[in-house]
C-alpha cells in the first residue's frame, strides 16, 4: 500500500444513507479444500472459516467472507497505517498454509475497495441498481453475497443492522460512488 491512491475522496450523507471508504484495510483471498487447510486457518487466526454458503464469521482483528466453497475473502477489521503494504496475518498464512501446500493466499488489498454503508435506506439504494432479492438478506446479520449493482460485480456483506459493507474492484470504484451518490438523491 506504499503510495496508496484514495479512489473515493469524500463522504456523502443523506437522510438515511451515510457511504464513505474504509481505507487502508488489509484484504486477502484464500483458497483451499483440504480439511488440514480448514484447521491451520484456525489455528492461524484463532477464528473458523464460513462453511455454510453465503456467510460470515468475525473474530476481534478479523472478518471471513464466504465466496464459494473453497475461497474466502480475509479482511482487517481495524485500519491499518497507509505507508505499509506488510500484514501480520498474510505473513503468518503464506508460512502456515501456502508453503505447506495446503492452497493459496493472495494479498488483494489494493484491488479491492471496501464502502461502508450506513442508515435504514440501504437496500432502497440497492434495489434501484440490483437484480438481487434483498428481502431475506437484509434481517440476516453475517450474511454475504456476490451480485451485480449497476451493472458492477460487487460483493455485500451484511456487517449489522442497517451497515454494509460493499467490495467492489478499484477500478470500477469511482463510478460505482458516483451511481450511489446520484441515487441516493433521489431516495
């Protein structure tokens, strides 16, 4: 993260929205079937992978997000310093699983953009730009889901009642604030 570009520059509050970018956040994939993958991941980080789909765990430092039956998405819960691109959990993962084969762990940090969504008019952003059913999502806190927001490849986790937080590749990041920004106005 040395030389980090913020992609999204402000925050925006609205009556019932609030969105800003939760920056820097250490962000890893990891990948793996084995059941002796599983156990060192717990081991590792003192936390169990998701197992059911479509779901989370959370420890104090850490977060897990179910993206398929064998990838997960690791992410910071707390901020770390911007002149670093060095993590305690991917140096400890790529000893405890990469080198000993059990599968693979990819620093995606700097592809991924993490926007924190507050405020009870969340999912009426979201139906406006989603083909996605947020009726049951919604009421269930933990849950995560891969899905298309303005015709944009994001993935949504339900953090807590009425807070989300939202992934979506940097590249497509201004855009996709720019569509929520302009959405959210007209709620």
């Amino acid at each position: 993260m040395l030389n980090y570009n913020h992609t999204i520059k402000e925050e925006k509050s609205y009556q019932g929205l609030q969105m800003n970018e939760v920056k820097p956040v250490m962000k890893l994939i990891v990948r793996g079937k084995k059941r002796e993958f599983l156990s060192a991941i717990g081991k590792s980080l003192n936390m169990v992978l998701p197992t059911k789909a479509n779901t989370s765990t959370q420890s104090e430092k850490l977060t897990a997000l179910w993206l398929s039956p064998d990838e997960w998405m690791i992410f910071s819960n707390a901020v770390f310093k911007e002149n670093t691109n060095s993590y305690e959990t991917e140096t400890l993962l790529n000893k405890n699983i990469s080198k000993l084969n059990l599968g693979a762990v990819v620093d995606v940090t700097d592809q991924f953009v993490r926007i924190n969504l507050k405020g009870d008019k969340i999912y009426d952003l979201f139906q406006t730009g989603s083909p996605f059913n947020f009726n049951d999502f919604k009421v269930k806190i933990g849950s995560v889901t891969q899905t298309i927001l303005a015709k944009i490849d994001v993935i949504i986790h339900n953090q807590n009642k009425n807070e989300v937080n939202l992934f979506v590749r940097r590249s497509f990041s201004e855009h996709l604030f720019a569509w929520m920004n302009d959405s959210a106005s007209r709620l």
